[in-house]
C-alpha cells in the first residue's frame, strides 16, 4: 500500500492524527489551505466556517501538488463543521474526481460532539461510494488520553493495510 493523507485542519487535531498514521503507515502528506483562510478565533471561528459548510463552498486552494499515480490510496482527513465535512475537502474532491476513481479510499473525521455520521455519509454521497476502506473517527484527539487515541489509529491502519 502506497497512501497519501490529504487532510484540512484549522487547530490542529486532524493534523496531529494525519501525522500519527503517517509516522505508522509511511503515508505522504498534503495538507491544504484555503486561500482565503477560514477565522479560526472569536464568534466568526463558527459561523463562518459553519455557513460556508452549511452552503457547500468550494473555497479556492492554495496551489498543491498532488501526484496521483504514486499512490493506491487516499485518505481524506478533515473535522466536522455543521455536520458536514471541512469545505477545502469539496474542493480537493471536485477538482480531482478523475484521479480518485480507481483509489481506495478512507476518512479520518475529528469532531467535538455530534455530526460525524452525517459528515461520513455526505463525503460517501460527494465521492460516489456506498463504503470506505477504513474510518478513524475521533472527539478532539489533541485533548484525548494519548493510548487511547493510539489504540483507534493502530485499528485504523491496520484496517488500511487489510487485503
Ligand atoms: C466552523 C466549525 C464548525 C464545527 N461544527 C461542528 C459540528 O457540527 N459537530 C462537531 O462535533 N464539531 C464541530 N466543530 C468542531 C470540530 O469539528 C472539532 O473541534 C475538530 O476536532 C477540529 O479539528 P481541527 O483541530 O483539525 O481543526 C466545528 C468547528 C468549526 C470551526
């Protein structure tokens, strides 16, 4: 298995964990950035970026590189915002569908409470697939007891790595 972790993070969870499976995994990682970033403090940390998921943006990104052909498989890495997933993943999504049809596909979602369902199944609903390889689905890892967030990735990779 060749796998790229294409992930957005605004404060750092996802980021963490992107960094964790691809310290176990040999993963690559893309992080993308909205050109115009999202506030990330005060009452407009929420609703804007509440209001852009609830709407379906696709905000425009930063350049990135992203060489399909390594990789068998990509795995999406965002938080939850509205129930939903992070808009910059719709972006990445539409602008490389091609290139994703023949991956293996799988999510790693952070959430802080409810919604990650929904999220998951609307990134199934966007990609076009019934099922994902592996999901990783976590509450706020950065402020979770350390083993037992490295328990749920060590059962995610090995979920990846399954024939
Ligand atoms: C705009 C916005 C909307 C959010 N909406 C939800 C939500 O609907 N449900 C939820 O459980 N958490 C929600 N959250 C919390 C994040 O999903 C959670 O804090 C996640 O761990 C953040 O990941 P990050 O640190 O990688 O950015 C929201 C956060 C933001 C900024």
């Amino acid at each position: 298995m060749k796998a790229l972790i294409v992930y957005y993070s605004m404060s750092g969870n996802v980021k963490q964990t992107a960094q964790q499976i691809a310290g176990a995994t040999g993963a690559d990682l893309l992080a993308l950035y909205p050109v115009k970033a999202y506030p990330d403090k005060g009452a407009k940390k929420f609703l804007w970026g509440g209001k852009s998921a609830l709407m379906g943006d696709k905000p425009k990104l930063q350049p990135y590189i992203f060489n399909a052909e390594k990789y068998d498989t990509i795995i999406l890495g965002f938080p939850v915002w509205a129930s939903s997933y992070a808009p910059p993943i719709r972006t990445f999504i539409e602008d490389n569908r091609e290139a994703l049809a023949d991956k293996q596909l799988a999510a790693v979602v952070c959430f802080m409470g409810s919604g990650d369902g929904r999220a998951l199944k609307k990134l199934k609903k966007s990609l076009g697939v019934d099922s994902l390889k592996a999901e990783l689905v976590l509450n706020e890892p950065k402020s979770q007891p350390k083993e037992a967030v490295a328990a749920k990735v060590e059962e995610f990779c090995a979920a990846l790595k399954a024939e």
